[in-house]
C-alpha cells in the first residue's frame, strides 16, 4: 500500500519562535550559572520568552485551524463564490474555502517571504491543495497586494489572514487596503485577520465606504491573540 500523504501548513514565524526560546532559555539559565541577587530577576522573563514561543507554535500546529474555520464561518457560503486569499503562504484559507465551493473558484496569492512561514512557495500550496482534493478549485499567482493585476469588483470573499501586518508603511498599508476594496464585488464580504493595526484597517475601509465589524480578540486557539474584521461592500 502507498502511504496516504499528509498536507503539510508549515510554521508560523519560524525565526521568531527560534528566537524567542533561545532568548528565554539563555535568561532563563543565566542565574544559574551565575548566581548573584543581581541577575536572578532574568528567571521570570525568560519563562515569558519561553512560554511566548510554545503558545505560537501551538497556534501553528494546533490553533491556526479552528481560526481558519472561525472566519470562514462568518460566510453564508452558496458555492459558487470567487474567493481571494491574500497572503496564502501554503493554502490553509484558499484550500479551506475551495472545499466549500461546488462552481466558483479560490484565489491564492502571495509574494512567498520565507520569514513568514517555512515551506513557503507555490509548490508546496499546490501540493497541499492535491492532497485535500481541491486542486481544480483553486489558482495561484505572485502577486503583491498593494498592486493587484485583477479586475475592478472580481470577489465575492476575500480573505486574509497575519498578512498585512508585514507591510511595514503605513500609506502602503493603506494602498493596500484600497486594493481590497477595489477587487471586492459590491454585496462581497472581506475576512481580514491580524494581531496588529486593527483600528488602522477598520479606519481605512471606513474611509473607502465598506461596513466594518470587529471582533474581539481570540486568545484561546491563537497567538498573538488575532482580531477578526468582516468588511463589507455596499
């Protein structure tokens, strides 16, 4: 028998875990080793350290999932929706709504920064979308978000998920945004989640006319704890 493959969505933030428990376990052993009254405070924020990276990787092997499914819960899905993941990484959005469609199509992009997820490219999206069997649901570009080559109103959905924190300006952020609401059909829904710049987005897209509402924070299945804001086109 050939053993069945196994989808594969990587790890979040690789290099900041690494460094996170590197830190917290070197402030951690510090007093130690060196034993005066002076240093022994590093024990405690080097648990913090230490118990910051495990609630990450936690969230990427274990929590990411149910938020995936929390946000796609905020769709009334009919199945023949155009969808936009933005930021794809290795697919857990696109693939998850491309699961929920019969005659519409999911859209991945990204711009593939290996920071941000390891395992992140193309090829391992597309072999995750194979596994799940959704690979003729679903399409993948490299395409940056703050200039999109689609059409004027091309999505019913767009989603997003630890993606535009990346964007380090705030007036690109913002580009950003415009480029989200310019894809977004009118009557579409976006599914914008983050840990950071909340207020910022739901100000933007207030500003570009979309309905917005935010979500409290999750800090059960995710961290950083993720805000999610639904937007809306009128």
């Amino acid at each position: 028998m050939v053993p069945q493959q196994k989808t594969n969505y990587g790890i979040d933030a690789p290099n900041v875990i690494r460094n996170l428990f590197v830190i917290g376990v070197i402030l951690f052993a510090i007093p130690f080793f060196f034993p005066y009254f002076y240093v022994a405070w590093m024990i405690f924020p080097g648990i913090i350290f230490i118990v910051e990276a495990v609630l990450m990787l936690v969230y990427s092997l274990y929590g990411k999932f149910a938020h995936r499914d929390r946000m796609l819960n905020k769709i009334s899905w009919k199945g023949d929706e155009q969808v936009l993941d933005v930021g794809t990484g290795k697919g857990l959005l696109m693939i998850g709504a491309a699961k929920r469609l019969t005659t519409g199509k999911s859209t991945g992009i990204d711009i593939w920064n290996t920071e941000d997820l390891t395992g992140n490219n193309q090829q391992n999206a597309l072999r995750n979308a194979a596994i799940e069997g959704v690979a003729d649901k679903i399409e993948i570009k490299n395409e940056n978000v703050m200039k999109m080559d689609f059409a004027n109103n091309s999505f019913d959905v767009i989603l997003s998920n630890l993606c535009l924190h990346n964007i380090y300006n705030k007036e690109d952020r913002s580009a950003a945004c415009k480029e989200i609401s310019r894809v977004l059909k009118p009557g579409g829904t976006g599914i914008i989640s983050d840990f950071r710049h909340g207020k910022e987005y739901k100000h933007n897209f207030e500003a570009l006319g979309l309905q917005t509402t935010a979500y409290t924070p999750n800090y059960f299945s995710t961290f950083p704890p993720l805000r999610i804001l639904v937007i809306k086109k009128l």
